[in-house]
C-alpha cells in the first residue's frame, strides 16, 4: 500500500450535491477534479447534462469535461485512457486527484479493472439495433439474460446501451459478457479512497431532481436540443441523445407527446437513473458515506480519508 499512490473518488446518485461538496474540497485541501460523467464529456450538453456552470468551473476546474463532440461515442476504454493521463498529471503539479460523478461504471472498471474486450464492430451494432425495432429492447434483454443469467443484477432491461454491448461482445466472441469481464486488467498503482454522498430520503432526492428539471426547462433546455437538432449529425441512437432528458425532449419535438408528459416522463426516468446508481452504491465496500446537507462534511472528510491520506 506504501507505494500506491491515493486516489479520492466521491460518488452518489444524480442531484444529491456532488458539485457543491467536491468545490468545498478543492477550497480547503491541495485536491484537483476530474469529472467522471458519461454526459459531461460531450461539447454542447450544457443544461440538460446539469454540468458544473462555468461560475463553478472557475472556482474549481473540473478535467474531462467538453472532450468530445455530441456525435462520437465515448466508450469506457477512452475513459480508462483519459483518467489514467489526468491522474498522472495531476500529481505531477503535486496534487491528489479528486474523481467526482455519478457514472458508476466507469468507477468500477477503474477501480476492479477490465478485460482485454473487443472494439465495437459498427455493421453488428447496426444490426442488433434494426433486430431491437423490429422486437423491441425488453426482447434482447430477455435473449441476453438467457445468454448470460448473471448480468441480472448488472443490466437493467432499460439499458439500451450495455445490452447492444453485451451482446456485441457475445456475437463476437462466443463468450458470455461476465466471463469476459472476469479476465479482468487491475491497476495496482492507486489506492481508492471512495466517498458516497446522498440523501437519507429518497422523497427528498425526487424532491431535487423535480426542482432540478423544472429549472433546466426555464434556463432554456428545449432550445439547446433544437440547437443539437439543428446540427444534422445527430440522432436519438447516439449516447450523447439517449441521455435522460434530452431523449424526451427530442421526443417531444418530434410530437411524440405532449409539453406535460415529455416532463413526467424525464422527471420518471431520472428517478428511474437514481434507483439503478443507488443499486450500485449500496453494494459499494468501504466507503465513507455521507448525507447531503450535513455541516460537518468536512470534518467527517478529515478525519475519516484525509488523515488517512497524510
């Protein structure tokens, strides 16, 4: 452990004040951020992603932010490849890397390793895709759970994006994903040290997303997605458009439904994104886990990851 160098990782569910925590840090400890947000990476997404706004990026710079345009796919790999090259930047300034998100799985990979996998095969991909209009995705989400009954509890039948994955790498491989995974890669240079903030009450945390939203709509939302409409390039089979939020308002502009029902049904999938990262979390070993809104975040930071740090 002596020679590993510590990595501080402050993870929770969506709306549960990350931000304002991970900016209280920077402010009292030689820290340096890195976002690790699948949505935060894409140039463009600014209100529906809930990104840091650039009031909060002047105070406190987050890394891998704006990366990539809205119509690339940014895979774990990359991540794996970008977070690597900021931690070993970071400390080269003589400071400690601070990861702060809410995509869980890019934690993970980071934090258990990955296997050596394949890289996405576009004509497969485009098949599976045309194979999902014509059954629908609940459909492959049977067939892959048929496949592979252990990624029950890792692949929700919502997740479009993992289960085209999935079963890519089953087509292409003849293995199953989770045997796949089990040839995992570690790195043993970091010891993590993991923070989860949220909440106590959920009805609290449904309570801040519907204020969140509700927010976003009057800081202009719709007008952003006809904005990345407007580009050409761009459609709803591309991550950067399947993100909670700007799938249903891009529905909605399509009059797939009504002004009413694209907010309900943002506000049900964002719940929805909520409970699966609470899934994760709760399952999180040795973690440091603190409620939103305390006033001693700080203290319980010092005692219980920095001194351990120092």
């Amino acid at each position: 452990m002596s020679n590993q160098k510590p990595v501080i990782c402050l993870m929770g569910p969506t709306a549960s004040g990350k931000t304002d925590f991970a900016i209280q840090l920077v402010n009292h400890y030689p820290l340096d951020i890195i976002s690790v947000d699948s949505t935060y990476v894409y140039k463009e997404l600014e209100i529906g992603s809930a990104k840091p706004t650039a009031k909060e990026r002047e105070k406190a710079p987050h890394r891998l932010i704006d990366i990539c345009e809205p119509n690339e796919n940014y895979s774990v790999g990359r991540f794996l490849e970008d977070v690597n090259r900021e931690i070993a930047d970071i400390y080269a300034k003589q400071k400690i890397p601070l990861l702060v998100g809410g995509t869980l799985l890019y934690f993970y990979i980071l934090q258990n390793g990955m296997a050596d996998l394949p890289s996405s095969h576009p004509e497969l991909r485009e098949k599976i895709e045309e194979e999902a209009e014509k059954k629908g995705w609940k459909a492959l989400h049977q067939q892959l759970m048929s496949i592979d009954p252990s990624l029950q509890q890792h692949i929700h039948a919502n997740d479009k994006q993992r289960i085209q994955r999935a079963l890519e790498l089953y087509y292409l491989t003849d293995q199953k994903p989770s045997e796949l995974q089990a040839q995992i890669r570690m790195n043993p240079h970091y010891s993590f040290h993991n923070i989860i903030i949220a909440p106590d009450d959920r009805k609290l945390l449904h309570e801040r997303i519907a204020v969140r939203f509700n927010l976003m709509l009057e800081n202009g939302l719709i007008d952003e997605v006809k904005n990345l409409r407007a580009r050409g390039d761009l459609n709803l089979t591309m991550p950067s458009m399947r993100a909670v939020g700007y799938r249903q308002v891009w529905q909605y502009l399509d009059g797939d439904f009504d002004y009413d029902t694209m907010r309900n049904k943002s506000l049900a999938a964002t719940r929805q994104l909520a409970k699966r990262q609470f899934t994760w979390l709760r399952r999180w070993p040795n973690a440091l886990r603190l409620i939103t809104g305390n006033s001693d975040l700080l203290d319980q930071f010092e005692v219980k990851i920095w001194r351990d740090i120092e």
